[in-house]
C-alpha cells in the first residue's frame, strides 16, 4: 500500500488528518483573536520552532477570519530583510490591498514595492525610480514611519498632505544649524528628529485603522495584521522591528498577530541587553496573549506521519520478520534522529524518508540478501543518510578509500566507539578517526549521537551488515 494512498494527501503534499486538526485550532484561534480583538486584544504571539507549522497556521487562522468579515493583511519580515527602509516595508504591508490609486483591492501583482514606489513618486519625490530600497539607509525608524503614514493617509483618506509635524522638524532642524552651541545643536536635532512623534503617529494610525475597518464586510471587527518569519531576519532588526510594532501599531481597532519562535527571541533579548533582561518577561509585555498548541500538533503529526511512512508504506526488497520490541525501539530510534534532522518540519521528515527509500531500492542486489528486520535495515541506511546530509566533509573522507573493505572496516569503528566521542578518551583508534575525518567536537558528539545502533547489532556478523547499511545511506556501498 503507497504511503500517498495510506496518508490522503490533500492538494498542496499535506495529510488530509494533520489539515483537519490544524484547520480545527485555526478556527478556535481566530475566534479568540475575534472576540478578545473587540475589547483590548492588541498584539497576539504565535510560537513554534522552524518548521513547526505556523506559517500554515496563520493561513488557516486568514481563512476562518476573512470568512467572519474582517480584513487581513500581511507582513514577511525575510522577504524585506535586504530592504534599507523595512520599516515603512512593513507600514505598507499593512495596507496592501490598496492599488496605486488610493483604492482597496489591489491586483494580485501588485507588491509592497510598487505601491511605495508609486506612492512616493506621485508626492514629488526627485527620483523617477525611488522605491523602498533607495531610500537613505541613515534614516531613524521613527522617520520612516511617519513619511509613510503620511503618504498612505493621503492615499486612502485624500486629504491635504498633513505638514504640521515636518514643518516643525524642518524648523527646528534650520535652527540647530544656525545654532554656535555643538550641545544645543545636538538637542535640537534629537528633537526635530522626534518632536511629537508618538502621539502624532498615533492620531493618524486610528484615523487609518478606523477607515480600513469601514471597508470591511464587517466594520463592527477589528482588522489584522499578519507577521511572519521575523526569526528568519538578522536579529538587530527582527528585534528592532518587532519593537517598532509593540511601540507603534498597538493601536484601538487593530490586532497584529506575530509567528515566531519564542525562544529566538528570548536569545535575541540576552544578547541585546547583554542579560539585563528576562526574556520571557520581555515577551509577556510585547503580546497580551500566546496562542499555542503549534508545536505538539507537529509533534503529534508528525509522529502519525512516521508511523505510516515507518511501517505501512511500501519499503521494497525487505525480507526480514519484523520482532515487535526490537522494531519498536528502532521506531524510537529513528524519531530521535529524525527529530534532530528536521526537528518539526514534517514535509523534511517525508523528504527525508522517501531519500532513505530510494536508496534502499537502489541497492536491491545487496538489501535484497540481507535478513534483518526491515525496522534495523531501514535504521541503518537512514543512520547513513543523516551522517551524509549533516556531516558532508566526513563522507568525502571516507570516500577517498577506494577499497570498499576499507569503507567498511571505518564505519566499524565508528559504531563500535560511538559513545566514546563524547569523552577526552586518548584511545588510539579514537584519535586516529578523529584525524581522519577532520572532526570538531560538536560534529564528533553528533556523529557519536547518530551511530550509537549497537544494540541493534549484537554481534560482528551484524555489526559488519550494519557498516554496510550505513555506507548505503551514504551513497559509498
């Protein structure tokens, strides 16, 4: 029976069982991000690490929100990683379902960069061909912030251009030029950089926010705002933008919903404030709640994904009886390494386990002879695989042995010394694998970590397959 037919894949790769639970805890989440939304839900935290699913969580969550009547809108922090002025990326994003005329509903092609670059184009700007990566890496965020606002309140509400603010700056800016007092000057440009800058920012926030809201199918819903993979940005500014939506979008009427892995962030506040900082009181005063669960209903999947993958899919030329202990701790096995491998990333646990298949069936002449139980077999060449994916240098290593005993008799000692590579142990065939295949500690320790199947390979008959199975998966049988 294929694994295809066995999981009920829907049309994007993913198991219909695992859609049907994440589309369940959309529809919980989006009715909390609702209800609490009406009253004084602000900001909302998504944590799950990479490959966990909430990206795909946020697209549901999209959905069922969409459907109650309120608008949504989204923000990739990697996508605008490069960009000089992410910032105003972001404002922008928060807007784009505008086109270039001011109107809501923009064609699917047209991006956050065009509209800034339309939008600052049509305002004069000397460029013909400015657009958010040109404009003057030097500029504060505040400053960033504020001309896009501007330009987008102009745009969505048509108003005369809002001057107050920048002539103030402009003024004071003249001033600090003229002044003699280097002090004076300084102040006085802090202050033209800054001048009434949290309430003016906010009074044209809620005017915005109000009349999106008017544009919805529902105007009684507060509207959205989607942050997604900010802990792929550099963290200086995944952290910098995440503060700049704490400080600056946290208004009535909107709720940002961000996805990150809580744990980078902690890890970026340590090193940001030099470990001055709890990082979880930190993430308590940037979201008024956490929605959870991501990360055990991966774990949950995924788990169902290997059982079916493991055990039921079609794993050709396996000859052997599967012995229910021993095949249950090759199960245990295999999840742990596939854990460090792919940690929740379910389609790279599928990827993975369909690459250990073909090679298996790849080498039908020798798997075919061999008589282990399928659940060891499978174990060994996917203990081969992972050392290929993770540890490239030590593959090319041993592939430099022309012979195919002496490939063999290296992965013997690798099995036979694996929990040894933890240790300062000076063994002589410990320190001479150690020179040969270039190790540093960590990698040592992983390998170690990977290999340790001996109990799986009780004798040096087994042992001496098991080193085969092995270079299987490495691609050097």
């Amino acid at each position: 029976m294929s694994s295809s037919v066995e999981l009920q894949l829907t049309a994007d790769g993913m198991p219909v069982f695992a859609h049907d639970q994440c589309d369940l805890a959309a529809r919980a989440a989006a009715h909390v991000l609702l209800t609490e939304g009406k009253s004084n839900l602000r900001a909302s935290l998504v944590s799950g690490s990479h490959g966990a699913g909430k990206t795909t969580q946020l697209q549901m969550m999209d959905y069922h929100l969409r459907k109650a009547g309120a608008g949504v809108s989204w923000f990739s922090g990697w996508r605008h990683k490069e960009d000089v002025d992410p910032y105003a990326s972001m404002l922008f994003a928060l807007w784009d379902q505008l086109d270039i005329r001011g109107n809501p509903q923009a064609p699917p092609a047209e991006g956050v960069e065009a509209i800034v670059a339309t939008a600052l184009r049509r305002k004069s700007y000397p460029s013909a061909t400015t657009t958010v990566r040109a404009r003057e890496a030097a500029e504060h965020a505040e400053k960033s912030l504020l001309a896009a606002v501007d330009l987008i309140s102009q745009m969505v509400l048509k108003a005369e251009p809002v001057t107050e603010l920048a002539a103030a700056s402009r003024l004071m800016s003249e001033a600090a030029t003229l002044n003699e007092d280097r002090f004076q000057q300084q102040k006085l440009l802090e202050r033209s950089r800054s001048y009434l800058f949290p309430r003016r920012f906010r009074e044209q926030m809620e005017v915005l926010v109000d009349h999106l809201r008017k544009r919805q199918a529902d105007p009684h819903l507060p509207c959205f705002f989607f942050v997604d993979d900010l802990d792929r940005c550099p963290p200086r500014l995944g952290l910098s933008l995440l503060e700049a939506i704490s400080r600056f979008l946290a208004v009535p009427g909107l709720v940002i919903v961000v996805a990150l892995d809580e744990e980078v962030l902690r890890e970026w506040v340590k090193s940001a404030y030099e470990g001055n900082v709890d990082g979880r009181a930190y993430v308590d005063k940037l979201f008024d709640r956490r929605i959870l669960g991501v990360e055990e209903r991966a774990r949950m999947i995924w788990a169902q994904i290997l059982g079916v993958e493991w055990r039921m899919a079609e794993w050709p030329n396996l000859l052997g009886k599967a012995h229910p202990e021993m095949a249950d701790r090759a199960v245990i096995s295999a999840t742990r390494l596939l854990r460090i491998h792919a940690g929740s990333d379910i389609r790279k646990v599928r990827r993975t386990l369909n690459e250990v298949r073909t090679l298996i069936h790849d080498a039908e002449e020798f798997v075919s002879k061999v008589t282990l139980m399928p659940d060891v077999v499978r174990l060994g060449v996917l203990c081969g695989y992972l050392v290929r994916e993770r540890h490239p240098r030590a593959v090319e290593r041993i592939a430099d042995l022309r012979l195919l005993d002496a490939r063999i008799e290296v992965i013997e000692e690798m099995l036979a010394i694996a929990p040894s590579w933890q240790t300062e142990d000076e063994d002589e065939r410990l320190a001479w694998l150690r020179d040969f295949l270039e190790l540093k500690p960590d990698d040592e320790r992983e390998l170690g970590y990977v290999l340790d199947i001996r109990h799986f390979l009780p004798t040096d008959v087994l042992t001496k397959v098991g080193a085969q199975l092995v270079l299987t998966g490495m691609g050097l049988r």
